[in-house]
C-alpha cells in the first residue's frame, strides 16, 4: 500500500493533532475511506514538536479528483505538494502554527542537512 509520509513541525501537538485528525478524517468520508491516514507521537525538541502524519496514496487520488478544479489549482507540482498545500491551507484558517514537508523528500538529501 503506497502512503505518503508527512513530516510535521508545530509548536502544539496536541492541538495540530488533533486539527490534522479531524481534517483528514472528514477528507476520508467524503471518499468514503477509513483507516487510510495515521499520525505518530511526537518528538520535542528546541521548541517544537516532530511527528510523522501517514496517507494513504489511493485516498488522496480519490480525495483531488472529487475537489477537481480546486484540487488542480492549488501550490505545488504533482499530488503529494498540492495535497500539503491543501492541509496547510486548513491548518492557516485555524491559526496553527505548523509546517509540513514529504519525508521522502527531506531524507533524500536535496536539502544538504541529512
């Protein structure tokens, strides 16, 4: 099963968490998926809480094509960078002071700090 793992920065877990919980959970029944997502506990460090947010990839695709056109229009190349624009978006609207990034992406060493 292909996922997509998000690494999560915030300064609140258990706010975010739970932000992120009940975002993707109504992303799910609006495709009529359950289980497709999971969140970790986090880690604390300077200041900031780390944790891993894991999707399900069938449940993205099927959540973009029933946004369409909206789906198509938000930041970012291909599916997983238009999904984090999405859920970061929600995370804004709420005031949560958050970032997002694909794990894949940060352990590939484009960013020269891993």
């Amino acid at each position: 099963m292909e996922r997509i793992h998000i690494n999560v920065s915030a300064t609140d877990y258990d706010k975010t968490s739970k932000e992120i919980t009940s975002i993707l959970t109504l992303a799910e029944e609006m495709v009529h998926e359950n289980d497709s997502f999971a969140v970790t506990d986090s880690e604390f460090a300077f200041g900031w809480h780390f944790y891993v947010v894991s999707v399900k990839s069938d449940m993205v695709q099927k959540f973009a094509e029933q946004k369409g056109e909206e789906f198509s229009r938000l930041r970012g190349k291909g599916l997983e960078k238009k999904f984090l624009s999405w859920l970061s978006g929600k995370m804004e609207q709420k005031n949560l002071k958050v970032k997002f990034a694909i794990k894949e992406e940060m352990e590939s060493g484009k960013y020269g700090i891993f």
